[in-house]
C-alpha cells in the first residue's frame, strides 16, 4: 500500500504547533466566561420574582466540551438542566470554534406541557429578542441553518400556537457571532432572565 503524501498545507499545520498553545488558552476563557454565565443564570433561577420551580435549580449546571461537532471544537453549558426519558428543560449556551455562539430552550414532554400556553402568551417577547424556531428533524441538531429555523418575529401569535400543538420536542435558538465573546455572560443572562418572566 502507498505511503500517504501531505500536501503543502497540510504539511505546514503538520509543523505547527503554537495553535493549540493558542488553542488551550483560549479554552481557559472559554471556561472562565461559561462560569459567569453560570453565575447569572443561577441568580435568576434563585429569584422567587420568577416563581420558577425548584427542579430547575436542584441539578448543578454542567459544561462539556468536544473536539468533532462536524470537525469542528465545541464548548457548551447546560444551565438548568433537566433530563429524563422523556421530560427535558435545559438551557443550552453553545460555542462552536469557527461558527458562532449560539443559546437553546430545549423542552419537552412535561415541561412542554407545562410551558408552551406561556410560550404562546409570550410569543411578543420571543419575537423582540429574535428567537428562532427550530424545523430540524432532532433536538440535537446544532447547524444554524437559516433553512432550519422559523424567525419567530415572522410569524403571528396564532401560527406559532399551531406549530407548538401536538409537538415531542421545542428548541428555540439564537445565535451571535463570534465577535460578541466578551459580552455572552451579558446576553445569556438576559435571554434567560426574559425566558423566566414570561414562563412565570
């Protein structure tokens, strides 16, 4: 069998090395700014101005990190954070390295139940601060793919209530671009803090 041949740029990044010196600081921060995300969505689920249930606070929010979500490094928060068979209510902050930031509602089976009349109500709210509606076949889908979401300020109230009925599964996304590092704790604490007032 022939020997694999390099090509000259494939050669080069073979040599370099100071990338991935660049590479972990940049995750030290990364870390550093999940963790005061984490803070202020904590304070929030902590404020009985809310009235959000405990469950959502009785589970530590969690990072995970990867290095291959379609080759590409990725970073995430859940935070809350509620998983069973069937009930789910998370609150995803994503970082995918080359892409964009990007925050999730995931809902479904009870706490879909429980929040999509709210939803419904709020529909003004979601549509002032942008969220989009996923159309994607999984939750677990994370390509922001304007051709997978539904701007949710580009339907009325009563067809965002039609496509939450008889629903599994709800993601409601956002993305920024990568530019706007210094100010995700800023957004996504602000996303969250809106999301609770109108599930209240």
């Amino acid at each position: 069998m022939p020997s694999p041949i390099l090509n000259p740029i494939e050669l080069r990044a073979l040599h370099e090395n100071e990338f991935f010196y660049t590479k972990a600081a940049i995750d030290a921060k990364i870390s550093d700014l999940f963790g005061a995300l984490k803070k202020e969505i904590e304070s929030t689920l902590q404020n009985t101005v809310f009235g959000l249930p405990p469950a959502l606070s009785a589970t530590p929010g969690r990072l995970y990190r990867g290095e291959n979500l379609d080759h590409l490094p990725w970073r995430a928060l859940d935070c809350p954070r509620l998983f069973s068979k069937e009930d789910m209510f998370c609150f995803r902050t994503l970082l995918i390295w080359g892409t964009s930031f990007s925050f999730h509602l995931l809902l479904s089976g009870h706490w879909l139940d429980k929040y999509a009349a709210k939803l419904v109500e709020g529909h003004a709210s979601l549509a002032a601060s942008n969220w989009n509606m996923s159309l994607q076949e999984s939750p677990w889908d994370w390509k922001m793919d304007p051709a997978r979401y539904l701007p949710i300020n580009c339907i009325s109230q009563k067809d965002f209530e039609e496509k939450l009925h008889n629903r599994i599964w709800l993601k409601i996304s956002i993305a920024y671009p990568l530019d706007e590092f210094e100010r995700i704790p800023d957004h996504g604490a602000r996303l969250f803090a809106t999301l609770a007032q109108t599930l209240r």
